[in-house]
C-alpha cells in the first residue's frame, strides 16, 4: 500500500522493523504481566502500565532504528545499496536483537527472584565476575540459555533478510526515486518518540506515579530501568542533608548528645552477664526478610520459632537492613548502621570502609568467621578487617 507514496526502500524497510520489534517488545511485556501479576490486579487495572510503556518501548525502538536512517542519508550506505551493505545491516540489526534479549532474560530472572526490574544494581554482581559466572554456572542451565539466545537472534537475522527482500519484490519495478526528505522526516519522527510523544521527556520516574509497585515495573522495559538507574550508583554524599536529619537520626540511635553533629556515644555494661566469657554464636541467615517473618509482627506468624527465641532472647529491632543482598546485612551486623545506598553497597564503598565495631569490645576472645563461600565477593573481606585477629575460615 505505501508503494504508491513512492517511499524509499530503506524507509519501508525501517517501517516493517519498526513493526516487528514493536512485537518483540509487546510479547515480553504481556509475558510480564501473565507471568507475575498479583491476583487483586485486573487486565484493567494494567492498562495505563501498558500505555506509559508503549512510550518507553517506542523509545527504544527509535534508538535501535535511527542509526539506520540517519546513515542512509548517503545513499551509498543505505541497506538496499548494494548485498554489502544489506550484510552489514543485518548483523548490526542481529546484534542489537541479542543485547535486547539478552536483557529480556536477565529482567525475566531478577523479576522471579527479586520481584524488580533489572536496575544498575546488577553490576555489582559484574565486579567479581569469575565468582558471580561460577554462581550462575552452578545454579541455570547456562549453555543451553546462551545457546537458545543465539538461535533466537540467528532466527530474527533470518526474519530481517525477508523483510528486506520483501521490501525489494514489492517495489521491484516501480522506479521509486531517492528522496532525502523522506529519510528526514523519518529521523524527526523518530527523534520525538525518543523524547516522548508529550510535551514533556518521557521521564524514568513517571512510572513510579502508578501507586503500585508492579504496576510501574510493569510499565518500564528493562532497557529504560537499567540505564536510568546507572546515574545511582555512585555514592551521593551530601553533608547538607546528613545535618538537616541529624536530629531524626540521633532519635533513632538514640545519641545522647542531640545537638551536636556527631554520632559518638559510649554505654557501659549492666550486670556482670559478660564477666564469664560465655560463647557468642552469631548466625547470618541469608535471605531472611524481616517484613516476611512474625518478628515484624506479620499475622500470619510465618516464623513462629524465630519469634520464640526473640521473645526469650534480646530482640534488637533496630538493627535492619533496608534492601535485599548479603552484603548489606553483613555491614549492618559488624557496623551497627544500615546500608542505605540504593544501587551499590558499602562493602564496596571505600569511603564506608573504615568502621568501629563492638565485636572489638569482645577482649581476650578468639574471633573466628566461617563462610561457605569467597570473602571476595562484594568485597566482605573489606569490612571484616575492622575486627582485630580475626580467623576466616571459607
């Protein structure tokens, strides 16, 4: 139908690619929603998740495609130029289908296991990249995940190499002319979705508006959330802000000095309990999330053993751990602070290294850590330091 507007082959070409990733993109979303949906939530309630996606999808879509018109602007370089050229294509076309896929399926793993997107936060994981491969190696069936992965995209080139013979077969014959003001109105086109089809940017943070965590996961693709987030990862020191909530801090941790700007407190013993040296056992559960289990007073009594020893015990409710991973809770036990950096953890953070722990207070004892696993990753072994004649045992 569009032949007889005498459009460019390489402007009909990015039309039918336009269409089949915006295909691509759509069955990973529904795939999404099916997959994960919380039974209170309707199809109906989903719809504006899948309409704010579209714009983030179109977006991307845009960004994969543009190179193509903006490049065909010389006709030597256009796809339908010469086979050379229509190589080269559909290898860049094939290698931008893996990095999507590849980020399909990573976001398909962190939504099972974590019930999130895929975020920057990912790359903490890269940084001890022989550990994190090994983990990864042991628990999936990664030969066979990379080898489908490859077989999709080989799959997908062959589907490209069609649209572009379909695009010559149906044009064959009827003398269309290159005309750059079509390939310039293809590229504005495509520039406006990248910067959103309103009159604002299509902003990462307008999915967080939906007032349901997976309703704005939902909306994001994971290309959109992982990029947004790479600006979190470095950690935002701001001595303004740590003054301004002093007093709501030094409340929590209970200073005894709330005016000045310091957290330094020093608290003697009460009774004689630690004069007979008795044993200390301190067990890491990994993976215990205090919101699931009866200690956060859920109804369900989900730990109803847990809750017993706390009742029976010293339950210290303000030791906690405001987001997932090991690390973090590892760097709240020996330091007493929570871990409150949102894409990169403490461990990992030279400036957070250097901490005083009460384990020292713990004289004339043998100190000894067991890990079932390498010090190395998330750099655990850089916190550990802080407890003087520490034995590791991994």
């Amino acid at each position: 139908m569009l032949v007889r507007y005498k459009i460019p082959k390489t402007i009909l070409w990015v039309i039918n690619l336009f269409i089949l990733f915006l295909a691509i993109f759509t069955i990973f979303r529904l795939a999404t929603f099916f997959a994960f949906r919380p039974e209170k939530l309707s199809w109906s309630d989903c719809l504006p998740s899948f309409w704010l996606g579209l714009g983030y999808d179109l977006r991307w879509i845009a960004l994969v495609l543009l190179p193509i018109v903006l490049v065909s602007l010389s006709p030597r370089l256009s796809p339908f130029y010469s086979e050379k050229n229509k190589k080269w294509w559909t290898w860049y076309l094939a290698i931008a289908t893996f990095i999507l896929f590849f980020f399909f399926a990573a976001d398909f793993g962190s939504f099972t296991y974590n019930r999130t997107r895929l975020d920057a936060g990912a790359l903490n994981f890269a940084e001890d990249a022989s550990i994190s491969l090994s983990m990864l190696w042991q628990s999936y069936p990664l030969f066979w995940l990379v080898m489908g992965l490859v077989v999709a995209v080989l799959f997908f080139r062959w589907m490209y190499h069609r649209s572009h013979w379909t695009v010559i077969t149906r044009t064959d014959g009827h003398k269309i002319p290159y005309r750059r003001s079509w390939f310039v109105i293809a590229a504005v086109f495509l520039l406006i979705l990248v910067y959103g089809l309103g009159l604002r940017p299509l902003t990462w943070n307008r999915a967080f508006r939906m007032g349901d965590n997976f309703k704005s996961y939902l909306a994001l693709n994971p290309l959109q959330n992982f990029f947004s987030t790479l600006r979190f990862r470095k950690p935002q020191i701001n001595e303004s802000k740590a003054r301004e909530y002093y007093p709501v801090m030094a409340e929590l941790l209970q200073v005894p000095d709330r005016t000045t700007f310091s957290y330094r407190r020093q608290y003697l013993p009460h009774g004689n309990s630690i004069e007979s040296k008795p044993n200390i056992v301190l067990v890491l559960c990994e993976s215990f999330s205090m919101y699931k289990s009866s200690l956060s007073g859920n109804p369900l009594n989900t730990t109803p053993y847990f809750q017993d020893m706390a009742n029976k015990g010293i339950f210290f409710s303000r030791c906690f751990t405001p987001h997932f991973s090991t690390a973090r809770g590892l760097f709240a036990t020996i330091t007493g602070i929570p871990d409150v950096q949102l894409y990169k953890f403490s461990t990992r953070n030279p400036l957070a290294l250097n901490q005083h722990t009460i384990i020292n207070s713990f004289e004339d004892y043998r100190k000894m850590y067991f890990l079932g696993g390498s010090p190395e990753f998330n750099n655990f072994e850089g916190i550990l330091k802080n407890i003087n004649g520490l034995e590791m045992y991994t």
